[in-house]
C-alpha cells in the first residue's frame, strides 16, 4: 500500500503558483464570467450607465473571489492506493484500491480524483467524490488489464478542487506512485522425468552413495545426544571407542533454464510472437521445476544468471521457492532482446559442469550456434531444446507452407548431440510439448501418450 498526503502538496505550489496559478485554474464558465464583467463595465463607462457597471462588476469579481478562496483552502486529504494483485500474468486483471481520507477537522467541497495509468492498461480513471465529512473516508477502485508484460506505474494521483459555482479548478498530486508488474503466462505443465529423476532432493545423496559405497562413510566419533541406531560397528571395531555415521546432507537436484533472447533469432512481435512464447515457456519451467524441489536458475544468451545468490546463480535452499519464482518472474517480465549473435557466453557459464538438467528455449539457429549447443549438452546429464522456427510464427495460418530443410538439420545436430530437441509450431501448448519431450526422451511412439509419474 502506498501513502500519500495532499496537504502539503498544496503548500508547496501555493508558495511558488501565487494569483496566476489561481487565474489559470479558470474554468470555461468563470473566463467566461469575467470577461463578461470587464465588457459590462466597459459599455457602463461608455455610455454612462451606472447599474451596467455595478453588474459588470458583480460578474468579474465572482470568478476572482471563488479563485482566491479555491486557492487559499488547505484541504487536509490523504490518499492511498492498494494493487490486488501487484504481481499478475498477461492477459489477466488486476484491481487498483484508492483510498481518501479527510484528516482535517472541515467538511470538503466536490472533489474530482484522477490517477494516471500507462496507456496500455487502459483508459485514464476518474471519480467524482462528494462531500467528505470531518474525518469521514471514501474509497473508489478501478481495473487494469495489459496484454504485454512489463513494469507499469500508477500514478501520481491527482485531486481536482472546484467551487460550489463551477468557476475555478485547481489539480493537486500526490508524490508517490506504485508499480504494477505484468509478467508472462505460467502454464502448468506434468510432472514427467525428463532428467531421469523423481524428486528435487535424493538424486545427490543417491548418487554419493553408489559412488562410495556403505562401507567407505567417513565415521565420527561419539557424542551425547547421537542417536544409537547411526552406530558404525566397524569402524567402532577398529578404532576401539564408539564410533557413529556423519550426517548425509542431500544434494539438490538442479536444473538450469536457457532463455535465447538474441533479436537476430526472432522475427515479429506483440503478445502472440515467438520470442513472447519462449519467455513464457521459460517462465513455465522455471516454476514447475522450482514446486518440485529443485535448486533453478534462468540463465540468457548473454550470460547472466538470475537469481544470483551464491556464486554460482541457483535459488538454493537457502531462498525460499516463492522469493525465488517472483524474482525470476519479475526479470522475465522485463526481459528484451539482446545485441548478441551467439551462444558462446552461456556456454562459458555451463562448461563448469553440475548444471543439472537443462531446458532450453531457442530462436532460430545456424549450424555454428547448434555446435555450441552440442557441447553443452555435454555438460548436463539431461537436456530439452525448444526451437521456434520464427519464419512458421510470422507466415498467416492459411499461407501454404514452405519447406523447413534448414530448421530440420539443426534439429537433427542437437538430436545427434544428445539433446531432447522439439520444433515449435505457431501455437503449440507448452504443456503438450512438456510431455512430448518426456515421451521422446524414453522412446516412447507419440501416439500411445504415455507419461513419467
């Protein structure tokens, strides 16, 4: 929630506006008035006529005087605004709360309440308060709905005073603004075993178990409180004193997210374009993985990791799922094209190794970026590209198609290399696909749909 006061809005302006910022609040009815007033008392000098001027005057001065008390009233008003929710998908609703209250001890006049919205969220919301009692409130809400994902402000809101007449209008704003994140469409998706593994935990213990074997556990020695059943007999044997089992601490199962944002390698844009579906689908693994226990990362064509807690980028144990998911949701959500032509700085980010699975979102590609990806399937015990072959997703349905020869050998590069590679048409359900890549990857026929648990 953000909270702003009005009052010493007005104070400031007050200070620096002085009687022309008043006159400029005029509406059309007191210009109107006054510029009658000085005509009537012009004709009144002209031809003599007294009353005439009396009524000339009447007609000016009405307007000067509601724009000098207008001016001079100090409205004690505060506002806040409330987002519900601050964080939404493309394509759905959020709901703006705005909140008045009069904190000073007099009663308002009619007040008109403007808050500024991008043009993209729609159209610029108004509401007209009536009189607000001595510390009475009113609260007023309105929607937004953007199709493109970024970060939007709302704000400054905007209070317009007038008098009972109608013949002045000044806008005060408030200071303060929030920030309405757009991020992409999360679609769920199965819970397959692309990687060969159940679960987020186990794999690495597992692992270090089959690895050294029952009888290579390094043992410690006895203390208060140890469990007896993680006694080591042998090794208490051989060393004459009781000796017990260290505690195991399970190794992560991790999985990386490789988004292509290179601008050479989409074409078209808007909510429905390639590149708007690759970062869905990115954002789609990225939260599936991170529900199923594993240690994620999201990691770009230019080589930056996000999140970037430790030093090796993964949202560990140490970050809770949910902080982790809003702040790779909150770069996707600004996420752009980069300048890059190739693949070669995320490979150097994968060529440690212990990266985990790894789920690829690619653009177009030619044969010397296919080898890069051929190598770093060498660094990931799994991999599964998504290739969208951007010329299918800017062609009209009812375009006859064209042959694919140049998408298809790369295809076949990453398939030899090892990787799990799909060709993404105009449209495809991210969700469908997910289970298609698991049903390639254990040669399972795409027609018997079989599934991992």
């Amino acid at each position: 929630m953000t909270t702003a006061g009005a009052g010493q809005a007005e104070a400031d302006r007050g200070g620096k506006g002085g009687i022309r910022t008043a006159l400029a609040g005029l509406t059309t009815r007191g210009r109107s008035f006054l510029a009658a007033g000085v005509a009537a008392a012009i004709c009144s000098y002209v031809l003599g006529q007294s009353d005439l001027l009396r009524v000339g005057l009447l007609l000016a001065v009405l307007p000067l005087v509601c724009a000098g008390v207008l001016y001079r009233t100090r409205y004690r008003v505060a506002g806040s605004r409330r987002l519900s929710p601050a964080r939404v998908p493309a394509g759905s609703e959020a709901r703006v709360h705005l909140r008045m209250d009069n904190v000073s001890r007099l009663p308002t006049g009619l007040l008109m309440l403007q808050d500024r919205v991008p043009y993209v969220l729609g159209p610029r919301p108004r509401f007209v308060l009536d009189r607000v009692e001595a510390g009475g409130r009113r609260e007023v809400s309105y929607r937004v709905r953007s199709d493109l994902r970024g970060r939007y402000p709302l704000g400054p809101l905007q209070l317009r005073l007038t008098d009972p007449f109608g013949m002045c209008e000044l806008t005060r704003s408030f200071s303060t603004y929030d920030t309405l994140t757009v991020i992409p469409r999360v679609e769920p998706l199965a819970p397959v075993r692309l990687s060969g593994e159940a679960k987020g935990y186990g794999d690495g213990r597992q692992r270090s178990l089959a690895l050294a074997g029952e009888d290579d556990v390094i043992p410690r020695g006895y203390r208060h409180g140890d469990d007896l059943r993680r006694v080591h007999w042998r090794s208490t044997a051989r060393y004459g004193e009781l000796m017990v089992r260290r505690e195991e601490q399970p190794q992560r199962a991790r999985c990386t997210v490789l988004l292509d944002t290179r601008g050479i390698a989409y074409e078209g844009a808007g909510p429905d374009s390639a590149f708007e579906w690759a970062v869905s689908g990115a954002a789609s693994v990225l939260v599936h993985m991170l529900e199923r226990g594993y240690s994620v990362r999201l990691l770009t064509d230019t080589g930056n990791a996000v999140p970037g807690e430790g030093g090796d980028g993964f949202a560990g144990a140490s970050q809770e799922s949910a902080d982790a998911a809003g702040l790779m949701m909150d770069t996707l959500a600004v996420i752009d094209h980069s300048d890059g032509a190739g693949l070669s700085r995320a490979y150097d980010v994968l060529r440690g190794g212990n990266e985990g699975l790894l789920v690829a979102f690619l653009g177009d590609l030619d044969e010397d970026q296919a080898a890069v990806l051929g190598r770093m399937r060498q660094r990931s015990p799994g991999a599964v590209a998504f290739v969208l072959d951007s010329e299918t997703w800017v062609r009209e349905p009812s375009d006859v198609p064209r042959p694919l020869d140049g998408s298809g050998e790369r295809l076949r590069m990453l398939r030899e290399a090892g990787w799990t590679a799909l060709r993404v048409p105009r449209g495809a359900a991210m969700d469908e696909l997910w289970r298609q890549a698991d049903r390639e990857r254990r040669g399972v026929p795409a027609a018997s749909g079989g599934e991992g648990p």
